[in-house]
C-alpha cells in the first residue's frame, strides 16, 4: 500500500502505531479500524508499552461520515451483520489489560 492508513514503528518491546489520514484528521474508517484490530492483535505479545498517535495536528476526529454513508451505517437502523461489528469486539482488547501492559495516546 503507497499510504498506509496505519503505520507501525516498533523497538524495545514498544509499539508506536500512527493513524496516517492527517488530510481527513485521522477519523475512523472501516478500513483503518480493521488495520488497527490487526495490528493490534500482530504486536500484542510483544510489546510492554503502546504509543496510539495521530499523524498531522489531530489524533482523531472520530468516525468518517462519508464511510458511514458508503455502507449504510447513517440509514435507520443498521443490522447488526455490518462490516464492523465483527472486528469491534470488546473481548479482542481483552488480552492488553490482563497483561498490564502500559498505553499511552498522544495527538500527533
């Protein structure tokens, strides 16, 4: 990919993974939320501490309306079989707080 959504720098058991949307203030896509899950999920046993930041002057603006639109998430009620709801489950996070393991979340 020729501008990753994510990127991920990673050195001495911590994690700095950076939303890299800076000209759409970093909001949450569906596709930047499933990157985040894997990356997440790819460094979790290695890593003692995570830096969560934001490329650009925001770390993030909240959801991309323009992709809530595109798969139908602002119409009346959403089902629940919605792209997302397979890659927010609370539990996939589980595993960083049993291991207290250290978060930190910075504006770029």
């Amino acid at each position: 990919m020729a501008n990753p959504e994510i990127t991920l720098e990673f050195q001495d058991s911590v994690s700095v993974v950076t939303l890299n949307r800076p000209s759409a203030l970093n909001t949450m896509t569906t596709n930047l939320i499933e990157e985040l899950f894997s990356v997440l999920k790819r460094v979790r046993n290695d890593t003692r501490a995570l830096v969560l930041t934001g490329n650009g002057q925001t770390f993030c603006a909240g959801g991309d309306i323009r992709d809530m639109q595109s798969i139908g998430l602002l119409e009346s009620r959403p089902e629940p079989s919605v792209k997302t709801a397979s890659s927010m489950k609370p539990g996939d996070l589980r595993s960083w707080r049993a291991a207290k393991k250290s978060w930190l979340i910075t504006s770029g």
